[in-house]
C-alpha cells in the first residue's frame, strides 16, 4: 500500500507540474513565438528568435527539473508523516485569513530566498557551473523557466522545507503559492515587456527587468520583487 499510495503521488504531482507548464508556457510560446503576433512584436525584448540550440537545452533540462520538482513530492509526504512539518489539514484551524495571509508569507520568504541563492549562484564558481546552464538562454521565453542543471533545482526546492517546518501551512495555500511561482516565472521568462497596469510599479520584478539579467548576469537577481535588488544595489 506504502508504494502504491507513493506512485499514485508522484503521478498525480507530474500531471500538476506538466500541465502548469507545458500547457502554459505552450499556449504563451504558441501566441509569441510560432504565431509572432505582430500586434506585440514591438514589445519583444529580444528581436531575434530563439535559437534551436537554445529551445533543444531548455527541453531537456527543463523535463529534468520538473522530475526532480515531481519526486520531491515523495520527501514533503514523508516528512509530513513523520510529524516534521507544520502542514495542517482543516482549514477552520487556522480559518481562511490565515490562509490567505500564509500564501503572503511564503512568497515573501520565496523572494529572499531566491535573491540570495541566485545572487550566490553568480558570486561563488562552484555554484555557477551549475547556474550557468540557465544562462544558456540569452534569448528568454517561456521554455527558458525550468531550464535548471539539476543542482540548482534542488537548490531551488530548498525553499520548502523552510516553509513547511516553520509556518503553519495547508496544502491548498502550498498549491496556491506553487501555482503563483509557475506563473511569475514563466511571465518573467515571457521575452516580452507586457506588464499590467497594476505590476508597473518600482517594486515589482517584470520581463524587461530579468532579461537584463540573462543578458549580463550583474543586475537584477530577485524574483517576484525589487526590493532586495534595491537594498543591495544590484538592480538596473
């Protein structure tokens, strides 16, 4: 039964996983790139297309790290069972405002975390051997997202542990948080400055912002924010 419940998870986390993805960052690869939709084109950051080369590395490397991403389903179950985990199951425990304001919380502590790790990956060599495999893409788009070495995706994943040892958390506001990561990583990775209204702030992380970053990997580190960009005087 112990396996048979561990198989039925690992499928159930890849069809979430590949369908947040591939479906998309398809649809959105479809519209901007196979399409070219010339209504936007004045909005591509990058004029150029990417390079089959670039499109044939995020592929594979992206296929591995939504298998890792996958797989660790099996770790987060087992330290759940196990009693390690703050991960709670009725809603009316905590009520539905700490739900909401928990889902705050991860992406803020997200945020810090990938600032210095990222920041980290480009400052120490061991770690960028591995980072520079993201740094392939020098053409962003919506394949590039999940483009990792499969290093940095479990450095990547670090983040969860931190979160579910440390903060009360249901798996809705867990999949709520996941969701919302896919989303902003694929718009930044977009490879075009469409940004709404309400994103155009000097706080948010936008397209233009992160390909800056892949095209000198000296600026811009964060990920849904600005804010430790500023403080660090790494953004431009």
């Amino acid at each position: 039964m112990f396996f048979t419940d561990q198989y039925q998870s690992i499928i159930a986390s890849m069809a979430v996983f590949a369908f947040r993805y591939y479906f998309i960052a398809g649809i959105l690869y479809y519209i901007f790139y196979t399409q070219k939709q010339k209504s936007f084109f004045h909005l591509k950051l990058n004029k150029k297309h990417p390079s089959t080369a670039q499109l044939k590395t995020e592929f594979i490397y992206g296929g591995m790290t939504l298998l890792i991403y996958s797989f660790s389903t099996l770790l987060l179950i087992s330290w759940y069972q196990s009693g390690w985990t703050r991960i709670y199951l009725s809603i009316e425990e905590y009520g539905y405002p700490y739900l909401v304001f928990s889902i705050a919380v991860m992406i803020v502590l997200h945020d810090a975390y990938f600032y210095w790790t990222h920041w980290l990956m480009h400052k120490l060599p061991f770690l960028y051997r591995f980072h520079k495999i993201h740094h392939r893409s020098h053409n962003p788009n919506p394949w590039t997202t999940f483009s990792f070495h499969p290093v940095e995706a479990l450095i990547s994943l670090g983040i969860i542990p931190v979160i579910v040892f440390l903060l009360p958390v249901h798996p809705v506001a867990l999949l709520f948080f996941s969701t919302t990561l896919t989303l902003y990583n694929i718009w930044i990775h977009l490879g075009y400055n469409i940004t709404a209204p309400f994103l155009k702030n000097n706080f948010q992380n936008t397209p233009e912002n992160h390909d800056l970053h892949h095209k000198n990997g000296k600026h811009n580190f964060g990920f849904y924010f600005l804010v430790w960009d500023k403080i660090m005087k790494t953004y431009k």
